[in-house]
C-alpha cells in the first residue's frame, strides 16, 4: 500500500456518545496529539439516556456527561468539542445529521476521519451503526461539488479527507502502538464518571487485557514483533 506524503496533520473523531472516543480510540489520539496533530470531537448526542436513575433527568445527564467529556478531551489534548445535541438511542443516518457532518467536514478541514465501524458483525447498537454510517456519507458527500452546494459559499470548498480509521471493528487492518499512552487512555476514559464509576480497577484491568491482545493480533497479523498495547482500526485511505 503506497502511504501519503502528505501531512495529515488535522484529525476529526466522529461518535455517537460522550465516551465512544475514550472507549473507541483515545490512546491514539493521545499518541497523535502529543505528535502535534490538531484533533476535534464531534459527539452527535449528549448521551442524555445512559442512566437508569429516575431522579436525574435527561437535560442533567446531558449537561453532566458533556462536562465529563470536555474534562476527557482535556486530559487528551483535543482541541475543540462539538456537540450536535441529537436524542440518544435515536440516533439515524438522516439526510440532515450527513448535511450538519458535511459541513463540518468542509468547515474544519480533517485529513483524518475516525469513527465507528458500522458494519461490524452483530453491532447492536442503534447509534453506533448510525453514526460510523452518517461520518462516512458525510466525507463521501464533503468532496462532492454538487452535494450540499448551498455550503459553497465564501472561502468553503468541497474538502476531501485523506483517511478514515474505523474504531470497534471486526476487520482491522490497521494497528497504532499504544504502549506509550495506556495509563493516560484509562485516566482518560474515568473521566466519564457517571458511566464508569470512580476508581473502576476491574474496567482499568480489562482495558489493559484488551489492548494487550490487540498488540497480540498485531503481532500475528503483521508479522512483525508487535506491541504491548495496541488499538486496531479498518483504515480506508481515499486518493
Ligand atoms: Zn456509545
């Protein structure tokens, strides 16, 4: 595979919850932001109904886990979080969510797209499908002259981005060494409180068991001595 020459120095992450991101792929972006890489979240909903606590009401579980993000994406070193404010667990490929993605696309610029394999075997969750799908409709669109035209005006031009990794695959292709960035990837990923509890040792050891083996599966699957920790994406690279 010819690999680019050109800088891919601006980096979107696509998800459908708070958290996806800490969960998905945070020790490469970590990797990536201490390399210099400008990285922005979009989160398409607030994760307004990740609890089964009647007390608390949507619009306060929404405020709580956007503030649990932003403290994520701090320790992370990401720039800049977005978010769309669409209903958790509701989550569809619209026409209006690729309209809002393209234009972001087209507004920020990223090289790299990473989001959520929609096509892994048995992923069940509805915004998970929803949102991989609606990030890949939206770089497909964002290249187009004449989709979307009216977001032509002024400096916008259609953007094309470079590469795409999809995170929570069953078919990587792609693995980044994590090695130098677990700890800070699962101080990262505490930060989501309200989804993970405090001191949460058992998630901690499971992220670890898991990065291990995915170092394994690099290991085998490149032939090469593989790593420590790793997380694995299927990376597309669009010429
Ligand atoms: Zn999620």
């Amino acid at each position: 595979m010819t690999e680019t020459t050109e800088p891919l120095d601006r980096v979107m992450v696509i998800g459908a919850h708070p958290d996806d991101p800490e969960f998905g792929c945070a020790g490469t972006v970590i990797k990536w932001a201490r390399a210099g890489r400008s990285i922005t979240y979009v989160l398409l909903t607030s994760g307004d109904k990740g609890s089964r606590d009647p007390g608390l009401r949507p619009g306060q579980l929404a405020a709580m886990r956007e503030d649990e993000q932003r403290a994520a994406a701090e320790e992370i070193g990401v720039e800049q979080v977005i978010f769309l404010g669409y209903p958790d667990g509701l989550l569809e490929n619209t026409l209006d969510l690729r309209r809002r993605l393209c234009g972001l696309l087209r507004q920020h610029q990223p090289h790299i797209v990473m989001t959520i394999d929609p096509w892994r075997t048995y992923q069940l969750h509805p915004d998970h499908r929803a949102a991989g799908q609606a990030a890949l409709d939206a770089i497909y669109a964002a290249r187009e002259w004449y989709i979307f035209p009216e977001q032509l005006i002024g400096d916008v031009e259609p953007w094309g981005v470079k590469e795409a990794y999809l995170f929570w695959t069953g078919n990587a292709d792609y693995w980044e060494d994590i090695t130098c960035c677990i700890e800070a990837r699962i101080a990262a990923l505490m930060c989501h409180t309200s989804q993970v509890g405090e001191n949460n040792e058992r998630l901690a050891e499971r992220i670890r068991e898991r990065s291990r083996k995915t170092g394994e599966e690099a290991r085998e699957k490149l032939e090469e001595e593989g790593y420590e920790y790793a997380e694995g994406f299927k990376r597309f690279q669009f010429r």
